[in-house]
C-alpha cells in the first residue's frame, strides 16, 4: 500500500475515535462503542504494519520488548552449527556402523507417561500449559519415550538396536558455557531384546569408545559400575533394604564430595549406622581395571552374597568381552560410580574427559572425576553445585541464577546403563491389572552434544573451520553480466558445486572478491564480456592459512588460468583444492 | 538385589502397615503416621522396581496408563525415519548448494515475542505452563525465531543466507494420513538484507524448484501472486482501507470455495459493496504466466495505482530473471493467492504437486489446487476442512476430533514469500520508544517435510527400500567363535563398512542368516575354524529382487567364495555390490 493509504488510515484512525468519544458521551450502547473500538484496532494494526514500527496497541509506548532466548536456551549461529552439523553426522555415522536405525518420538509426551520415572527431579519437567486436552510435558530424556514406544509396539521391535537424536529438557539451573543447558540434544543408543549374557552390554561400550575416539574430545575414560554389585555390597555391610537406593545416591556423591561428608550425609540425614557407613567406605574407595574385579572375587562375604556374585560373575565376562572390542584400556571399574536413577538393573556407566574435570578437583585423581548428578538419569549432566554457590549468584545477577562457571566442569560428556525393567513397567501400567509383565531388557547410552560440542567447539576456532561449504563464487568483471553469472550460477549447482554470488545488478569486483572472501570461498570465477564471447572464464584460486592460530588470507599477485566455460565443472573438480576442500580441510 | 530382598521388603511392609494401624488406633501423632506412610511408600516403590511391575503406588490396581503419543504427534520408527533422513539430507544439500548457513534455534520462545504475529491463529500457540519464572510457548514457525534472532543480532547479520531445520507446533485438527500434524518438521531457507530488487526473490523461487525436483515429489507448480499487486486492485476496486486484510483473506479461499461462495462471504460477513466485490472477482479470477502480466500492464486503471504498479513491475523483472535461472515454466501466476500472514510484503508463492491435491477438486482444473489456510503463515498448510465435517467426526470418534481424511489432500508442500517490516518490529518494539525501526528486507520459503514424506513414502515402500545401511553381517559356522567374530566386527568397523552379528554365544547358521535377511544385509560373513587357521573367510552375497512390486530374497544354492581374512575389507569395497549399495541402490 503507498503513502496515501497510511495517511488514509491515520484519518480513519482519528474519525473513529471522535466518533467513540461522542458515542461515550451519549452513552450509547456499549456493544457498538465496542465494535468501534475493534474496527480502531484493526486500523492501528494495519498502519504499524505498514510502517515497520512496533504495534502500539499490542505494546504500550514506553514498555520495551525483551529481545531474548528463554533461560537456559541459546540461539547457535552459523560458525556454531556448521561444527554442530559436524558432530552430528559423526555420530549418526558411529551409529548406523554398529548396526543401528532411527526412531523419532514427540518433544512432548502425556503427564502421565514421564509420571514417577525420575525420582527427585520430576520438579525439574517442563509442562505444557493446560489448554484443554491431554496433560502434557517436555520430554526429560530419550529413555523413557523409547520405551513407552518399545511398550506400544509390543513383540515387534523386542530385538532392536534403535538411536535417537534430539533435544530434551530440564528445569535446571543453567551454566551456559559448559554446555548445561536447559533445552540440550542428546543422542541415545540403546538395544533392547534378550540376548547372551553382556554381550549388547560390550557392544554398547565399543560403540561409546568409538564415538569419542571419533570425536576427537581428547583422552577419556569410561568409569564403570554394576548395580548388583553395588546393592550387594550394601546388602553385606547391612544396610536396611529401604535405605539401598537413598544410600547409593548419597555414595555417587564421592566425586564431588569427600568421604568424610560423604559418611557425614549418610549418618545424619538418612539415620545409617556409622559402623555400616564405615564398611561401605572401605568398599567404594575402589577404582581400578580388571584386578580390582580379582579382589572383589576373591572377598569371601561379598562373593556369599547372591546379587553381588551375580554382578562380579557378569563384569568377569564383559571384561572379556571388551578385550576382544580392543576398548579395556578405556574403562575404570569405580565403585563409587552409582548414578542416581532408580531403574538401572545392570551396568551403568559415564564417559569422561580431561578437558571436562572442574578446575578445583584436577589435583584429585588422574582424571578429576566429575559426574553427573544423582538422579540425572540416562544422562550427560554436570556435578551439581552446592546450592549456596547458587544461591550467592542469584542475589548477585537477580533473575539470572547463574552458577560460578569457574568451578564447574563440563561433566560426564556421555553416560547410561542396563534397564531391564522399564519396559515391562509400562506394559504392566497399561494392562492395568496389577500384575508383572513380561520385561523386555535395555541396555543405553545418551551422548550429550552440548558437552561435547562445548569440548570441540573452542578447538574449531582454532583451527579456523568454516562456517559454510560454497566452492565457488561468480564475478563480472564487466558490465553486471547478471544474466550469465546466474545462468553459470545455476549450471555449477546443477552439478553439485555449492556457489554463490552477489544481488546486485552492477557490482564492482572487489566488493564481489570481499564477499567471496567472508565466506572463505576457494575459487573465484570471474566472467568478463570478451572472455565470454571466447568462451572462456577465468579462475583465480583464494588461499588461506594460520598465522598464529589465526586464519588469514594469502595475498597473491596471481592473476588466475583461463578455462573453457563449457569444461569449467570438470576442471574445477579435477582440481587438488577442491578435493580437499570436500574432503574437510577446513570442514 | 536376590529374591530374598523381596521377601525382605514383602515382610516389612507388612509390619509398617500393621504399625501403623496400631498408631491409628492410639490416635498417635499424625506426622508419626505420616513418617511410617512414607516409608511404605519408599518400599513399594523398591518393591515395584524389582519386580519390573507398575508401581502399585503411584498408580492404583484397575486404572490403565494409556500408552500412546499425544494428539496430533506421532512416533517414526525405523524403515519412516530412514526415508525422512534422506529428505532431510536431500533438503541440507540444496540449502548448502545454494550458500545457505545453518541457524538453531530454541524449541520455545518467550511468549512476547510470538504475540501479534498469528492473528487468528493465535489460539493454536501451545502455551508452557507458567512454573515460576518466564511466560513460554513453543514455536509455530521458524519464520518469527529468525527475525528475533537477527534482530538481537543487529547489523551484523544484515546480509545473510540462513537455513532452519526443526520442528514446529500448532493445536490445530490433525489429519495424520495426509502429514497434517500438531507437531511437524519445517526446513526453512530465508535472504536477509538490502539487495537488488528482485534477484534474492529469484534465487529462493530456484532454491524451491531445485529441493522439489531433488526429492522426486512429481509434477508441481509454484504458484504466485504480489502482494502489492493484490492491495493495488483491492483499493481500485473501492475496498475500505481497513476491510482490506479481511477482504484479502477471503479471496485466500477461492482455492476451496465457489466465487459465489467466497463473494456471500465478503457481503455478508465483511459489508461488502456487491459492486465492489463484483470488480474483486473479475480480477482474481486469472491465471497464468508472463501473459498475465502483460494483460495487467495494459489495464489503466491498475497502472494508475501506486502500489499495484510497483508490483507489477517487480513481478515483470522477476519473471526475467526466473527464465535466466530455467524455471519460469513452473510458475503459475494466479491473483487469487492471498496467504493469510499479515508481515508479507511483496512476492507470495505456494508450490503444490498434482499428488497433494484432495480428490473432490481434482477435476477444477489442470492442479487442482488445494492451497493453504488463512493465517497459517509462512507454512505448509494443509486446506481447512469445514467446521461441519471436524464437527461431525468428533462426535463420532469422541475424544479424537479426527477429520474426513479422504475429502483433505496433502496440501502445499511449501509456501513463503517477502516479509520486510518483520526484523523492524522487533527493533522498534525492543527500543520501545513507539518510533519507526531501520527495518531488514527478508525473503523466505518453508517447506513442509511431513507433507513431502507423505508423498514420498508410499513410493519408498512400493520400491523396497530398506530402513538400515548395514553392508556386512558376520556369522559362525563352527563352535560360535565369539571371539573371532568380535575382532572381525570391530575391524569391519573401523574401516567404516557397516557391520553387524547376532549377539549369542553358540548361535546357529541359520539363525544367523535369518537375522542379517531381516535387515536385508548384502554380506554374509561366515568364519569357520579351519578356515580361519588357513587365514580365509567364506563371503555369500545376499541379492534382493522386486517380484510384482514386493522385495524378495533371490534363494541362491551358490556356496560364496572364499576370501583373505587380512584382505577382506579391501575385497568387500571394490566389489559391485558394495559400490551399487553404497551409493544407494535400495537407499
């Protein structure tokens, strides 16, 4: 609409409101003063839209919008996802080579499904607003959807070996440069079916190593425990049975907790003995390789004991297993890993690297172990703050509760276990009849792709990666030539060649070198009116390098080849630049 | 934890249950009671997690978990998810083609930021539910996440060619058949920035007809009309200022109802002037290509408007600079697209395929053309079905308002258009000062993945297509060889071939075979002790054939060929079926 519709509507505008006053003043019917008043609406609506200005009926003059990402969320930009997209593919590649295939569940799942599947930190769910319908929420992870899908599709899927690649979200507090997020992706591995003893158990753990390595987060290991040997370990010291689970979660503290605190919590807030906290202590001080299963097996009262036996005699096989994989160097069997979901039957299990330890606990070990949470689930989470630390943020940031980053570490990068029961749970749940149902074994892992994209991340930029893949960027020298550089535009993407080229009808070659340039583009193609009429172009190669850990451009006097223009796709892709441009030089 | 834990905790119990009868009886101290309550919670819940049972706790005996995904969403399982990988690899190609970077954003946004920018529509926004802290809601579409991201951005980003995959949400009735869901995947592209007129618009149209014909949807057509076109005939016409955005969406619906019908509307519901309405139709009525325009430029009256003048002559450059790009002959100008979304500006465009169409409209005309409803933006949107037939199947189906599927097509599978003012409402309305905002030129398409995997799948399955990659399965012939298996699995591996084994001890041949048949794996990799000693391996290649439309297993007596362990994965790779496969034979 012109000009003249806006000071049409600016009239209009002022007509109606004289007319409300007077209808006002009348005291006319207030259905028709209302009516009025919408039509003013409309009209305003229409003439800030015309003029690009904020809706001054939506947004009162003065009340300023908050241009921002909810907490705990982020935007990632170009540079970001073209490192991200990297990672992704990585791991979808890992997967799909071990034999993997993908399911994908809503973001959102009925209240009742992610119902008493996480213990404490059900208060960290995100819920959908009531607007009449199901009760819904976020999903917290992709455990639960995978196996009230496993559940729905009853015999079916029993033997599958399934991934999912996705976000998930917590109600945490964020400490966004590690990568601790409100809304994060996860990627999830898991096999489900009955099989051999530890066998999809090894396989998992490969698959786990061979991500990582892939990755390239650095050195890391992967800290490994058995629940059945945990439990029976409690079982003979003599912890009552009630007090297993809250006593295990108290012992997956000692990464971040010293023993004595450790002991301290057990005593006093959960009423234990300190005669039994003590023989708990002198079991779960224990990390080590394959001998430290030797000593376990040759400890008479723990070996008496049928669930710890159960456990010992199952990492005896894994432990074969995983040599056979070429990956025992990766694992350290930690018995003070214990992890705080409730429906872990199995092994359970955290990857960890150097570069994620917290600076304050590097001294502590090899690898300053710092692991998730208790009761964080088939997750990669953080260690938990205290919560004073916290809490002394948020009275210094108001609404933003910030962590100090300083002391956190970006955490276990990729962690999980065997659940053997979950399935059979929902199975039991939907027939409704009391009764147990037939289980169905699981066995997972979740790779968090925040943690390691914050790993990464910093050693792109250093490496100078890109942030796009275009090849190829098309000049005129002459007079615009815009018909023929997009005609060429379009033969070289035709052909696979990612191209671009500037929107203008007459640009000047350097600022077509200058946006070529910002995107790192390796050849210039530069059309002029005569070489066309020979059917020629030329090609001028663009260089770069690092000076000082910094990507700079090489400066060159070459003045470029001339190639056919009917031969330019092949010569381009002949061409050792563009091999190893595709092939991720610079990725 | 052993059997006799669950007597154990069967047995306590029973003693706090009786406990606390007794206190009841003494009428104790209710906090005592509720202490004891709480404790035979924590042992059932114990209980009920060992017996893989639904915890009888949270959910009382007789009341069923209904184990479903919510209304409008769906879960993909394997054989769907491996053909929307190939869509969306598909999709990422071109954008990257075509210099697009890639943008995320969060799942959810802060509700001011998606207020006013639906109309109507606004009802279908699922709302967070408010738990203390910022007021949410998850996104509706990618197109107002990206003008918040480069408004916060500022002027960096003015320029920029930015690509968004993810999913988006609105509460509409889901036809779930034909792609119409609650919860849906876009793949967006859109141009930022101050440019030529017209070439960034040209750009996207090819960007469109490239990712339709990459993804072999069949025949289809963009249709397009201009903005500044469609307001130019409404005000020679004679239509109010202000009824000119009502009238606009009226005429949006001349793809599902009679002229007659849609002309009632204007009258009856928006106070048209039959006479006016009367010049509307004569107008609106046309289709075409450049001819069209032509007819347009000869139409004084129109030429004498401003803004229809403007349109006319963008519509006329453009179509310039689609013959350079080769895809005029897709276009279909037609003056009764409107599109409900208020922000767009100048060019509008939907691309329908002959297989979306909904089969009560086939006969109308060449595409019966079965576009988008109202307001919904720039999206995909399937044809609204009248509020009657929503009606009815509700009552019939109860809590499911599903809809007549068969009277509803897929729909456009991408629509989009030219939205200038957007970025700059955000920027005025976060500097609140009521003043007018340097506003950022934007073009954007989105394109509707659910739709285009509803046309693409049926095809998918007619072809055979498979739902894994895996190349290679190794098997035993001889005393399980579990070890030997593993080393080989693990080395395939590492090369990168695509490998998987059944995981058992001693498993049988032809349990083996079965397993690598069901996910149709083109290797069979026999180990035999024997001929492991001498350093071979037995490989069976596995062939596949569509008999009358359906994959079959081609029987073979052939007894494979013996192979160089150490050589195997050189073997493997240069043989034909290897390379066939890889580069996607069945996908």
């Amino acid at each position: 609409m012109a000009t003249e519709t806006q000071e049409t509507l600016q009239a209009e505008i002022a007509a109606q409101n004289n007319l409300i006053n007077d209808l006002r003043k009348q005291q006319a019917d207030s259905a028709l003063i209302e009516e009025h008043r919408k039509k003013v609406g409309e009209l305003k609506r229409a003439l800030a839209m015309l003029q690009g200005g904020g809706s001054k009926d939506a947004k009162k003059k003065g009340e300023r919008l908050l241009l921002k990402t909810p907490k705990g969320t982020r935007d990632y930009g170009p540079g970001e996802m073209f490192c991200r997209e990297h990672i992704e593919r990585v791991v979808k590649e890992c997967f799909t080579t071990f034999g993997g295939a993908c399911l994908d569940t809503p973001v959102f799942e009925r209240k009742d499904i992610l119902a008493g599947k996480y213990g404490e930190d059900a208060k960290l769910i995100f819920d959908l607003k009531d607007q009449g319908g199901e009760e819904l929420a976020l999903r917290y992870d992709h455990t639960v959807p995978l196996s009230r899908y496993l559940a729905m599709n009853g015999a079916i899927n029993t033997q599958a070996k399934l991934w999912q690649v996705g976000k998930v979200y917590r109600r945490d507090n964020p400490v966004m440069s590690k990568g601790r997020m409100r809304e994060f992706s996860q990627a999830d591995f898991d096999i489900s079916g009955v099989w051999d003893p530890m066998i999809p158990d090894a396989e998992l753990i490969s698959l786990l190593c061979t991500v990582l390595n892939r990755l390239d987060v650095g050195e890391f290991i992967v800290k490994m425990n058995h629940r059945k040997i945990l439990d029976g370990i409690f079982e003979v010291c003599g912890v009552p049975p009630e007090k297993i689970r809250t006593i295990s979660s108290a012992v997956d503290k000692l990464d971040k907790m010293s023993w004595a605190d450790v002991k301290k919590e057990m005593m006093e807030e959960k009423g234990l003995d300190p005669a039994v906290a003590d023989r708990i202590g002198e079991y779960v001080k224990h990390k080590g390789g394959p001998e430290l299963l030797e000593q376990l097996k040759a400890d008479a009262s723990l070996m008496g004991n049928a669930s710890a036996k159960h456990g010992i005699e199952e990492m005896d096989i894994l432990f074969t297993f995983l040599k056979s994989y070429k990956v025992i160097d990766k694992i350290s069997f930690d018995m003070s890993l214990a992890r705080g979901l409730d429906y872990y039957t199995g092994i359970i299990y955290e990857a960890i690297v150097e570069a994620s330890a917290p600076p304050g606990f590097k001294s502590a070990n090899a690898f300053a172990s710092s692991s998730s949470t208790p009761s964080t689930g088939n997750s990669a989470a953080a260690p938990a703050p205290s919560k004073k630390k916290a809490k002394k943020a948020a009275e210094k940031d108001g609404d933003e509760e910030e962590i100090d980053e300083s002391q956190v570490g970006v955490g276990s990068i990729a962690a999980g276990g065997r659940y053997d029961n979950l399935v059979g749970m929902f199975t039991a749940a939907a027939a409704g009849d009391g009764k147990k149902a037939p289980g169905l074994p699981c066995i997972g892992v979740s790779i968090g792709l925040d943690r390691i994209f914050a790993i990464v991340w910093p050693k792109w930029v250093a490496k100078g990666m890109r942030s796009k893949e275009t090849m190829a960027y098309v000049m005129a020298a002459g007079d615009g030539l815009l018909q023929e550089r997009v005609e060429l535009v379009a033969e070289l993407r035709e052909s696979g060649i990612k191209t671009d080229f500037l929107f203008k009808n007459k640009p000047k070659l350097p600022a077509q070198f200058a946006a070529g340039e910002r995107d790192e583009v390796p050849f210039a193609i530069i059309l002029g009116g005569d070489e066309l009429k020979q059917g020629l172009v030329t090609v001028k190669e663009q260089k770069w390098e690092l000076v000082d850990g910094k990507k700079q451009k090489v400066e060159s006097a070459d003045k470029g080849v001339k190639v056919k223009r009917d031969g330019l796709v092949q010569w381009l892709k002949s061409t050792q630049t563009f091999q190893e441009w595709s092939s991720g030089k610079w990725i």
